[in-house]
C-alpha cells in the first residue's frame, strides 16, 4: 500500500526514505527546487565519509563536483562524475579532485550501463550514492521503452549494490503514460513543488 508524507526541503527526505534503495525525484527542471533534496540524499549522516557517483547530462562535470562541494561543504571521502556527452575531460573542482568517466554519446546505453556497473560494488557500509541527472535528459535521446528496461537494470543493480540511488525526472515534459511508466521502477517517489516543498509516496 503506499503511503504519503508532506513536508519541506529543511526536514530530511533521506530520514523518510531509510528502506528506499531506488528514489525518483520529481520536480521542475527550472528553477532547480530539488536541489536541497539532492543534496540531502546524497549526503548521507556524513557528506565527508559518503562514496558519490554522479551521471550527468545537464552540466559539466566540474560543475556538478563544484556544486556537491558547495552544497555539502567539502568533498566525499570517494566522488566520480560520469558526463555523457561531450563536455570535456577537466573535472577539477578547485578543492578535489573527483574520478571522470566519460560516455561519449547520450544514447549509447550499452557503454552508460558498462561504466555504472563498473563503480556500484557492493558496500556493505551502505553509503555509496547515485545521483542520475536526469531521466528527462536521457529519453530525448532514447525511446520510452529502452529506456524502461535500461533502468530496470541499472536500479537492480543499486540494490544489489546495497546503495541509494535517485534519479531526476521533471514532470512538466512528459505525458501522464511516461510519468506511470517511470514510476513503476522505484521504491519511492518525491515530488516537489517550486516553492520546495515535497511530498513522498512510497510503496
């Protein structure tokens, strides 16, 4: 049965979602009102001991280790950044120096999968975390369909991993058959609106 719960971006969503080993994020991709949820989910109890993975497509790589950084206070004790897409090869952040994997073209899920796996050992500490940004991003390049059973995988993987992943989505670009389609995949669902404010629904 699922289950509900309201609140706003300065009460943890990661407390909420301690069972959740897979976690889509809805919310509007302008202004980025899931920043602070991100942020939180990734983080764990301690930003500093947490083993990050990061698969980008909105951002270069430097910038989202930058943002991380910014937003948690200082590096992870384990951070890689996967770009897809052609934005460079300099992932410095001024203050790390962050692992960069790199996948060439956006729709080359073969690759994309191949690298994700190669960094979701399993960690019995559970405090590995994958941030995907975003699935809005990666069905412009792929249908709906390869798209569903690619994250099949990848979030089969998450938990056999033993890690927490979550995955953007902004709703406002996809039909109500999309969004059911999507949702179907995980754990939990956090919706948020554009004054932050979330709601979770979780099985």
């Amino acid at each position: 049965m699922a289950k509900q719960v309201a609140g706003q971006e300065a009460t943890s969503v990661a407390n909420q979602l301690t069972d959740a080993s897979n976690i889509l994020v809805l919310a509007p991709s302008f202004p980025d009102g899931a920043a602070g949820v991100c942020v939180d989910l990734l983080g764990s109890d301690d930003p500093s001991e947490a083993s990050v993975l990061g698969v980008t497509y909105t951002q270069s790589p430097g910038k989202w280790g930058a943002d991380y950084e910014r937003e948690t206070g200082g590096p992870p004790a384990d951070g890689t950044v996967i770009s897809v897409g052609d934005w460079g090869a300099d992932v410095g952040t001024g203050t790390s120096e962050w692992t960069l994997e790199a996948v060439e073209h956006a729709g080359d899920l073969t690759a994309l999968g191949v690298t994700l796996s190669e960094h979701l050992a399993p960690d019995a500490s559970g405090r590995q975390r994958l941030c995907f940004d975003s699935l809005t991003a990666l069905l412009q390049f792929v249908e709906l369909q390869r798209a569903f059973q690619f994250l099949h995988v990848v979030t089969g993987r998450v938990s056999a991993a033993g890690a927490v992943g979550h995955y953007h989505l902004d709703p406002q670009a996809h039909d109500e058959q999309t969004l059911a389609t999507i949702r179907g995949l995980f754990d939990a669902v956090v919706e948020v609106d554009e004054r932050g404010e979330w709601t979770i629904t979780s099985r």
